[in-house]
C-alpha cells in the first residue's frame, strides 16, 4: 500500500491504444501518481510521451509485461489491452505483486472468480470495470431501481465498430444489476426465439432480458435501457462522446485499488 503522501507508481498496459493513450495522459494530470512504464507490442521502444503528443517523459514502450512491471516498480497495472489478453495480463499482474485496473471487457464469471483466488492467495487487491464512466454507472443504478416497476426491458448497447465482444461488458453487467433489482428473472418473451432471417444480427438473451448490439464507425460507446410496461415506457440512456469520459473513473480505481482487500472489486459503483 502505498504511504500517505506518497506517489503511486503506474503502469499502463495497452498505453499506445485510443484508452491507453488518454489514461497516459490522466495519470500525468495528477501530481500524486507517477507514470513508470508503458507497455504494449505497437511502438515499442518508442518513448510513450511522443507516442501520447506530449513531451519526451524517458519511458520507452516495453512489450514484455512482466520485466517492465519488475524493473519499473510499479504498483498498479492499468489494463486496456484485448479480450483474447486480458486475463493473461492480469494474472501475470498479480503474480509480480502489482494491482491491477482493468478496463478490458470479455469477462465471464469463471475468469472473475479464477483472479479472484489467485488474488486472495496472493494478497493482492483488483479492480474489474465494464465501463469507468460515472453517467454509465449511474444509469446502471437507474436501470437497477426501475426493474422493480416494470413488466419487460430490453437492452440497446452501441459501439464503434473496432470493439472485439459483443455484447458489450456494460450492457452485460447493466442486466446482471437489472435483474438483482427485480429478484428474479423477466417473463419469458412471447416469441421464445425468433426466426433469424438475416446472418449475423448481433443479439442474445439473459433471464428474460434481450440484449442488442450495434457496431458503426463514429460511435464511442453508448446504451439504451428501454423498460415497457401496459400503457408506458421509459428509456434510461447513456452516451460517452469521447474516450476522456472514462478517465475520471479510471483515476478514482488507481486512486482507491490500494487501500482494497486482498480479491476482486467488480464494477465502478462499489467505488463510488
């Protein structure tokens, strides 16, 4: 943990990714951290201020996670890497002492609960988080207090068309909380199963709850949460226009990782 005072050193894993790039650039706005390694397999040994656009910081980009984490001394890991990755990432994170941050999406629940005993056995605290942004945890919480109230909801999450799952982390994590809200699942759709008349129709299904993906080049990330009821309906939306909308909440992680048990923390909203 680190002292009262102290800077906390960061690595960030996936640094020269549109993510890594603005949480480079966050954890130089902060004079309580201190960026000490970048690492990723594009630009290596580039310095990773230039590669950000700003200056020179003498942190050239190592494509070898563990010696950079060793050598760097850092005590937590920031992940925006890739789905295929990620849980490698995090599980060599741990294994140098390091805490991890991660933003990476495609987790399920047996990987969650797998860093959740190695962390524990390790003593090593881990923040997970499906989306960093405050307004979409907040329309989560939302979503998770109307559930009590309606009869049906369906999920409409929409992202850029670079991201690797489908669906979405939040829009998985949103009907998770939907559903703890309700205590129990949706009734089951009139029509079970539609007919799929056309390959590929990115969809699925969670207790009740559909679940609709978009990929489309000039979105970020955004979701709609459409409850519907006899006579109404209420749409609960979010949008994050940038990629600086999740760097507050990344900041908060790196800001709180460390003062956590030994284990997973798994969403934004036990942070906040």
């Amino acid at each position: 943990m680190a002292r009262k005072g102290s800077l906390v050193k960061v690595a960030v894993v996936g640094a020269c990714g549109r993510m890594g790039k603005e949480v480079v650039k966050g954890i130089l706005s902060r004079n309580d951290f201190q960026l000490v390694s970048a690492i990723d397999v594009r630009e290596v040994g580039k310095d990773i201020g230039e590669v950000v656009g700003v200056q020179s910081l003498g942190i050239p980009v190592s494509n070898d996670l563990v010696a950079a984490l060793k050598e760097s001394g850092a005590q937590v890991a920031v992940d925006f890497t890739h789905p295929s990755v990620v849980f490698e990432n995090v599980r060599k994170t741990i294994d140098c002492g390091v805490a991890p941050v991660v933003g990476t999406t495609g987790w399920t629940q047996e990987k969650v609960k797998a860093i959740d005993k190695l962390a524990k056995k390790k003593g090593v605290p881990v923040v997970i988080a499906p989306n960093f942004a405050i307004g979409a945890v907040l329309m989560m919480k939302f979503a998770m207090e109307a559930a009590k109230y309606f009869d049906k909801v369906e999920i409409i999450e929409l992202h850029h068309d670079g991201k690797a799952d489908a669906p979405s982390g939040t829009a998985l994590r949103t009907a998770e909380l939907i559903l703890r809200g309700r205590g129990k699942s949706f009734p089951e759709p009139k029509v079970k199963q539609p007919e799929v008349l056309l390959e590929g129709a990115l969809g699925g299904e969670m207790s009740g709850i559909r679940i609709h993906s978009v990929r489309l080049p000039g979105l970020v990330a955004h979701q709609e949460v459409i409850f519907g009821t006899v006579g109404q309906v209420l749409t609960i939306r979010h949008d994050s226009l940038s990629r600086e909308s999740f760097i507050p909440g990344v900041l908060l992680a790196i800001e709180k990782v460390l003062s956590l048990p030994p284990g997973v923390v798994f969403g934004l909203e036990n942070l906040l």
